[in-house]
C-alpha cells in the first residue's frame, strides 16, 4: 500500500478520507438517507387512518411507529420489492408487537 502510494499508483483521498473518519460519516449518512426515503415510500402506501384505524396506533405514535417498523431489516428489504401483501402482513405483527412496548391511552 505505502508502495504504490509513493509510486503514485494510488489516490492520496480515500486515505485521508478512511484516517480522519469521513468515509464512516458517509456511509452513516447514506443509512440515514436510505431510511428517511424507505419511511417516505411507506408513507405513500398507508394513510394515517390506516395506522389508526386499522392498526389501532395512537395518532401521537404513528411517526414513531413508521421508524419502528423501517428498523425492522426484514420489512426495509420487502419494502424495498414493493411486496404490498407481505408488507401488510408484515406491518400487522410490527403493529401488534408495537402496541405491547407503548400504552395507548386514545384511539
């Protein structure tokens, strides 16, 4: 590596990007972009009655259940297929499993 960085075979960035941790800031915010979007396109295919509604999530924890349901690696790879039946079965268990971590005191 030292070789072909004095020969200059090798590009002098990506090296100061991996010692002065920029590249492990980037990959973070790529992660963080990619759930935003991933939350964004959920939001397009259930309204907020649904959560409600159907789901019986309390209207104050519908943003928080949306992260809660991204995080889940499972559900982020068949929303990511755009797998509308699995997702709704899916969504259903994460609702359920949800609503035993939080209280819900209004519907």
């Amino acid at each position: 590596m030292l070789l072909g960085l004095l020969a200059g075979s090798m590009p002098l960035d990506p090296l100061i990007n991996k010692i002065n941790g920029r590249t492990k800031r980037v990959k973070k915010q790529i992660v963080a972009e990619k759930k935003g979007s991933n939350i964004e396109k959920l939001s397009g295919y259930y309204s907020e009655s649904f959560y409600v509604n159907e789901l019986g999530i309390c209207t104050q924890y519908v943003s928080g259940f949306k992260v809660y349901v991204i995080e889940n690696n499972t559900f982020a790879k068949e929303l990511e297929k755009g797998e509308t039946a699995m997702l709704r079965f899916m969504i259903i268990d994460l609702a359920n499993k949800y609503k035993q971590n939080i209280s819900c005191e209004d519907k």
